[in-house]
C-alpha cells in the first residue's frame, strides 16, 4: 500500500502543497503544461523534502480539489454571497487570483472528491455504475455536449465546432445579445478569422485544458478538465440547475476487457460510420440477442485499427441512442434547444434512416453552437435561423433586403471561416501532440537494450530518466552510501534515481581479506546489468533502470532491508558448517530459504522470520510485517530458478545465490535491488565444484598471489562473457492459429496478442477442415516442413472438424480454442470435448489460456518464455496476496 493511503490531509500537509504551489515556476508549468504527470511527481519529491510522504496521484487530486473549492467559492463571492468560506481561501486567491472564474459542475465536485476519496484508500480500487439490463458490459462514456466553456459574448465559443446555417426549417434562433455591440462581435470574429493555423495552434493551447496524462482519473470522454455540466447561452444567464442537470442522463460503465480506455472521437465517427450501413441497422432492429451483431461491428473496427470488443461496442452504441432521445425528449418539452450532444445530427440520420452525408465528417465533430444574438438596434430585424445538419445544403433565406441582411450574412460568413481555420488548427495541434508521443517513446525505448523492459520500469522513475541529460553531462550529487565493492551517489537531474559506481576492489570473510583487482568493476558492473536485464524482461520488479557506464548502472532510489536472502539448491560453504551431519552435495527440494541479517560485527547472524517480523523496520514508509517477508521469501525462490533455468543451456549450475531487496521510495514497493554479480552466487560449470567460476575461487586461496589473482579475474571475465548469453535463446517455437472463418478473427487477434506478451511469434490463418480439408493438411505440411517447433491452435464455432482433424494428421500439438457464442455454446463445445479414440486435443475457451499452454511447451526448451511464465506464477501470487492483506486492513 502506498504511503499516505487511507490518511487525510491535514493542515500541515496541505499548508506544505501551497507553499511549493504557491512557487512562480510550479505555477507556470500548471498552467501552460499539457502533461502534467512530471510536475506532480516533482512536487511530490517536494513535500517529501518537508516530511510530508505522498505520493504524485495524491497530490494532483488534492490540487484539483483545492481548485475547485476555490472557483466554487470565488464565483459565490463574485454573485454577492460572501457567506460561503472555506479553509486557506485566502492563500488560494493569491495563487489562483488570475485565472477566470466559472460556475463549476456538480459532477466535476462529485468526480474531484471521488478521485481523491480513490487515492486515499485504495489505489487499485475502480468503481463502477451499472445500468440494469447491461451487468458486465465494457466501459462507456458520455458524449454528451459538456465540452463548450463560453466566457463572455466576444468569444462566441471556445468550442473548435461551430455551425450557423440559414435555412428556416433547421436552423435555432439567431438573435444579437443586447449587452454587446454588434461591431465588436465583428472585430473580434475578424481577427480571428484572419488568424494563420500557426498562431491558432498557440491559442488552442492555451484556451483549452486538455488532460492526456497517462494515469488520467476522470471519467469524460475528452477529458477536459474543470467542464461544467450546466451551460451557460452565449450572452445571457440561462442555466440547466445542477439538480436537473445531474438527472439528464445516465452512463453505462461496465469492467471487462480494456477498461478505462476511453472512446475517441475518431473511434466513435468509425463506430457511427459502421452503424449507418443499412445491413447493420436491419440487423440491430429486427434481432433480440445481438452479441453476434456487435462482434461483426468489432472486427470491422479491429479493420480500421481500432481495437474494441463486442461489449464495449454495445453499450456505446446504446449510450449513444440514450443520450440522443433523452435529449430530444427535452427539447420537445423546452420547446427551444439548451443542451446539446456530439455527433448529435449523425446519431439523428442514422435514426431518422436518412443518408449519412461524407461532410459531416469533415470537422472534428458536428456539435452545434447555438448563438443566441437578439434584438438588434436601428433598423435590424429579428432573423429566425434553426439547427441543420451538416450535411443538408445551405438555402437563401426569403427576407427583405436591408443593412441587417447585410450584417447577418457577414456573421454567418465569418463563423464558417472560423471552422475552417479552427480545424486546421486543431489538426495541427493534434500532429503536434502525437509527434511528441512518438518522440517520445522513441526516448524510452533508446533507454533499455530492449523495449520489454520499459513496462517494468516504474512510471515516475520512466518519467524522470526519459528527461534526464546525456551520460556525458550526468551530474552526480551526495553520496549516498559506501560499500566494500561499490558507491552509491544521488542523481539531481533524475529525481528518484541513483547511480551504482562499481569498485576494483575484492574482499572475502567480511572485507578480512581485500585486495584490488583491475578491471573487476566494469566486469561486475556487466554481470549485474545483463542479469536485472534478464528479470526485468521476465516480468520480476527491480530497481535497475539502465546501464550508465562500463562501470556504472543507474537504478531508482530504494531504502535497503538490511536482510541477505540466501537461496541454495545444493548443500555447500557455510551450510554445512552449521548444519553438522549434512554432507556437501544434498539437493533441497524445493530449494532452500535462508536470511541473515546484516551486522559486519556480529559476522551478519542467521535471522529467522519471527525475528525480522518483531524487529517491526519501517522503510519508506512501509511497515516489514508478515505479507512483506512473505513476498521476499516466495521472489527469492522464484528469481533463483529464473536464473538456474537460464544457466543450464550454458551447462553450468547455479549451486546458490544471495541478493538484497529495497523499498522505492515513490512507488513504496518491495523491489530487487542492489547487485547480482559473480560475488552473489556460486557457478559451477558442468556440476563440477573443482570447476568453480566464482568468487569461491579468490575465498579458497592460501595466499593472494598477482598470478592467483590473474586467475581469478579469468574466471570473473568467463562468468561476464557467457552471462549475456543469457538473454538470448537458441530454441525456435512458433504459434499457429487456424480459424474457420475470417468472422473468428477478433477472437484470434486476442490469441495472437498473448502470445506476444510471451514473446513467441504467431501467425493467423484461415482455413476450413469441412469445407476444404485438403487445403487444412497443406497448409499442415507447410508449417511441418521447416522444422520450426509449431504448436497448432484450432479456433472454430459451431461443429469443430478443424481441432480434431489436426490433432489426427499431425504429430505437433494441437489445442482447440473455440469461439463459443451465447445461443449454442453449450451444444457446441461437445464437438471439441468428445472426440474419437487416438486424438488428443485439450481444449481451452479462454485465448490467454490457449496462448498459455503454449509458452509451457515451447518453456520446456527456452528459458526465456519459461522465464515469463514463471514471473507471472509470482506476479498473481503477489497480488492476490497484497490484496488479502488490504481487506484485512479494511476489516480491521
């Protein structure tokens, strides 16, 4: 659990975030910073400097909530009511006294307290609201209009979609505002019109909130902070009331797979475009049980790069149909028009079983802004303009000619540059942003030998090292500690990290014996970054972030448990010493977990878990109770076979290994920290002691001699060689998944993605055992041919030939994955479950499972994929661990 959770902030602790918010930098980067997760992480690294321990998610909520007590606040202020206070308002209004003030939401206040009430109790916890009928349907959010934020009348909007068309039959009323001139709308609406993409590139930046943090909370579907729900009429005071408003509309939200992923714009226009298909429309109204429907609009998403199940693509589709009557019922009843939706007028063709015009799509989306311009002094008229779509033609409206006529047009004219050069605008703005993403992932994956580690490096350390300068311009701050063989320095640049600094210095009995070996720290330095390498990529959590030097590594910032795990498979060393009677040689099955603690003085005494329990060390925050040891008990025996499984392909075997965990002080996680080099293990090649290649050979020396210290050293340099081979495999393995039809694709893209994760190739293919069996066994032969190891999957629904053909014909695995459907799945999974004597095909309905069964037999020979499985084993037992142990806080 991280620090902080649970506990509310007190007024220290808020006092502490003002004073660094209240800093003229920190204010500047809130304010005109887009990703904002970096600061956060900064000024978290802040407020641990003033004893305050919280962490960056933390922070962020309680800055939203501050904010929002204080517009609430403020805007009641403005209105006359200065009844209304609230704590530090007046520290607040130093800091926040420049930036506008708006009528704030009941569902921002509800989604700000919501957020921080998360953060403060458990971190994993997600909340879901279900509507009835539509239990376990994925995610859904609204898109509902709430995105226009109008100021005063001059800006007409701050919305990029603008529409003012002049037929009477759909158009809403168009009337000019009594408080503001006519000319000035016109000279501001000219300058902007007259305004380069450039230059409106910088304006969007700066007009519109647009939270793409990676770690975003809120629940909208642009996720535009601080967006009020009741909005206010260009030019007048009409408002939806915050009770009527938080009844308008419900969201379906639903946790199944890819939750929390929210829908784009360009992913909802491609839903819509899929559901105008006259084919598609017949089949949603004239079917009752419509999975297969959705899964059909999921493959043709999956067509278009966009990867969405059938379940999330239903409720969607019904949020859109919601929202749409429920907006049109209160239109009807209003008689006049106050809110509005996105993609409102496509949703009203589709529906109204009118042609989806190519234009509409044009614009980023076709939300109108009603305009509400009225009453026009000397000689106007009032002008009756009513909403249309975008696709309808633009007709002449019959009036009389006059200056009014004149100025109307002029208006209409200059609002339709105005979408022009805003979606040029935003296009550019979006070019920009996507630039930087790719840039930046670029950054990260340049930063570690292979891509695969980057997911296990924590967040805010990723964070701070894809910013950090060049290992020539690497400034190196205190010291943080000292040990016999290394050095430990803090790093100003890369909050959060250290640097390791290897020594050339050898010691042996508690540093008794100590002698400089020339070269040793760039040899360790090697052996320890290709192995936390290795683990990384296996899935285990280190501290290790990337190798800095030949004789350096940088790794996050970890409190040490001054605890040595000891793992052994075979008796040996000291052991025996204290285990008289045990002869060197016995195997522990399983292997054998041992701790010392740490005391140079006492000659690091064997502690037992009671004892590490009752010493009660706090790290970081974190209490070492019984979940803890139990967590670095199960990793030390899970990290030793990862290692011992991948020294056997170099016939060599790993006797026994010591290693040390921390605490990272940003995430508060038990991680594997310090070193793994030839000093942490004993090698020996072939099972031979009197081959030993560690650095049991320099403790066995009677006297330290430079030529035995040459000899040594070859060891040390035989054990860094052959430890990079380590990451690599010679075994080959590939997947194969056979579909029945091209409709099973989105069930065997998801067979294919896992098994990715395990790093094994797969490749998809389409073929029918019923209605083609001879083009089944050729497409068999092809794959036996080249004698790559192949594991088939046979993925088909209804009567499944293909499975059991396979697994008859061939002599390579074979497993049936089908894609069963809610109708006849019980019927037809007998077809893969009953099969004729002599065939023997396992059947799997889940694709992670199918991909699961074959990293185990593809792991029996490659040591990386049983690596991964072997992690995951951990990774699950982990969590479900840490999880018992949340509810017995909460319980308690």
């Amino acid at each position: 659990m991280e620090s902080g959770a649970g506990k509310h902030w007190t007024e220290e602790e808020v006092k502490a975030l003002l004073s660094v918010w209240s800093e003229k930098n920190i204010r500047k980067q809130l304010h005109g910073t887009l990703r904002n997760k970096g600061i956060f992480i900064y000024i978290a690294k802040r407020l641990q400097e003033l004893g305050v321990c919280r962490d960056w998610k933390q922070c962020r909520a309680k800055y939203k909530n501050l904010k929002y007590e204080y517009r609430t606040v403020k805007y009641a202020h403005n209105s006359g009511d200065v009844t209304k206070t609230m704590k530090f308002f007046h520290d607040l209004d130093a800091i926040l006294r420049y930036e506008p003030v708006t009528q704030l939401a009941a569902e921002e206040n509800g989604r700000c307290s919501a957020t921080e009430a998360q953060l403060n109790t458990s971190p994993t916890t997600e909340s879901a609201q279900e509507m009835p009928g539509d239990t376990a349907e994925e995610d859904s959010v609204s898109n509902m209009s709430e995105d226009l934020r109008v100021g005063d009348t001059k800006k007409v909007s701050d919305s990029d979609d603008v529409t003012v068309n002049t037929t009477p039959e759909n158009q809403a009323a168009l009337r000019i505002t009594k408080e503001t001139p006519m000319t000035k709308i016109f000279e501001d609406e000219g300058d902007f019109a007259h305004s380069t993409p450039a230059a409106l590139e910088t304006t969007q930046i700066k007009k519109e909130t647009i939270d793409i943090d990676d770690d975003s909370i809120s629940t909208t579907s642009e996720d535009r902070s601080c967006t009020p729900v009741t909005k206010r009429m260009v030019g007048t005071d009409n408002h939806i009331p915050l009770e009527e408003a938080q009844n308008h509309f419900k969201v379906i939200t639903v946790n199944d797979t890819g939750a929390g992923k929210h829908w784009s714009d360009n992913e909802v226009r491609a839903l819509i475009n899929i559901w105008s298909d006259e084919k598609i429309q017949q089949m949603l109204e004239g079917a009752t049980r419509n999975k297969e429907i959705f899964e059909e609009i999921a493959r043709r998403l999956m067509k278009r790069g966009i990867d969405r199940d059938w379940k999330q693509c239903r409720t969607k589709y019904k949020n859109l149909k919601y929202e749409y009557r429920a907006l049109q019922k209160e239109n009807e009843h209003l008689g006049n028009p106050r809110r509005k939706m996105r993609f409102y007028d496509e949703v009203d063709c589709i529906l109204r079983r009118q042609p989806l015009g190519p234009s509409g799509w044009g614009c980023e989306s076709s939300s109108l802004l009603s305009v509400s311009v009225g009453d026009v002094t000397a000689n106007t008229g009032s002008l009756s303009i009513k909403r249309k779509t975008w696709n309808d033609e633009v007709s002449p409206v019959p009036l009389k000619k006059s200056a009014s006529e004149n100025t109307i047009f002029h208006f209409q004219k200059l609002l339709t540059e105005r979408v022009h050069t805003v979606t040029e605008g935003k296009n550019l703005l979006l070019e920009r942003l996507c630039k930087q993403e790719e840039m930046q992932d670029l950054n990260r994956t340049q930063l570690y030998a292979d891509p695969s580690a980057i997911q296990q490096v924590p967040a805010p350390v990723a964070a701070a090292v894809a910013m950090a300068p060049a290992a020539s311009d690497l400034k190196l701050g205190k010291k943080v500690n000292e040990g016999k063989t290394k050095e430990v320095y803090e790093l100003p640049d890369i909050p959060g990290c250290v640097l390791m600094q290897s020594k050339d210095q050898i010691t042996a009995g508690n540093a008794a014996r100590k002698d400089r070996m020339e070269g040793k720290a760039a040899i360790s330095n090697t052996t320890t970054s290709c192995v936390f390498q290795l683990l990384q990529e296996a899935g285990i959590k280190t501290a290790f972030v990337r190798k800095q030097s030949d004789t350096a590594f940088i790794a996050a910032h970890c409190e040490m448990i001054p605890i040595e795990w000891v793992c052994r498979r075979i008796a040996t060393g000291s052991f025996l010493k204290r285990n008289p009677g045990v002869k060197e040689g016995y195997k522990f099955y399983p292997p054998k977990i041992e701790m010392f603690y740490k005391d140079d003085a006492n000659n690091d005494p064997q502690w037992s878990e009671e004892q590490l329990i009752e010493a009660k060390f706090c790290f970081a925050g974190l209490t070492i109770g019984q979940t803890e040891v139990d967590i670095m008990a199960r990793s030390t025996q899970a990290i030793f076979e990862i290692l011992e499984k991948s020294w056997q392909p170099q016939n060599c075997t790993l006797v026994d290994l010591k290693i040390e965990f921390g605490v990272n002080i940003l995430t508060k996680e038990i991680v594997l920290a310090d070193v793994i080099d030839n000093d942490s293990w004993r090698l020996w090649p072939s099972g031979d002691r009197s081959q030993q290649k560690d650095k049991q050979s320099y403790r066995d020396l009677k006297e330290v001699t430079p030529e035995a210290l040459q000899m040594v050293k070859r060891n040390f340099e035989w054990v860094a060689e052959r430890v990079e081979l380590l990451l690599k495999t010679k075994s080959q393995g590939r997947v194969v998944v056979l579909m029945g039809s091209p409709s099973d694709l989105s069930h065997c893209e998801k067979i294919k993605k896992a098994c990715a994760a395990f790093g094994i190739p797969c490749e998809l293919r389409v073929t029918s055992a019923h209605k083609g069996p001879d083009e089944t066994l050729r497409i068999k032969a092809e794959y036996e041919g080249d004698g790559i190891p192949t594991v088939f999957v046979a993925v088909a629904g209804r009567s499944n030939g293909l499975g059991p053909v396979m697994s008859g014909n061939t002599a390579y695995p074979v497993v049936n994955c089908p894609p069963l459907s809610a109708d006849w799945g019980t019927q037809d999974v007998w077809s893969s479950l009953r099969l004729p004597s002599g065939l023997g095909c396992p059947t799997t309905l889940s694709p992670d499972g199918a991909a699961q069964f074959a990293a185990q037999i593809f792991g029996l020979n490659n040591h990386l994929v049983w690596a991964k499985l072997r992690s995951n084993m951990l990774n699950t037992w982990i969590s479900l661990k840490q999880a018992d142990k949340k509810l017995r806080e909460c319980t308690l």
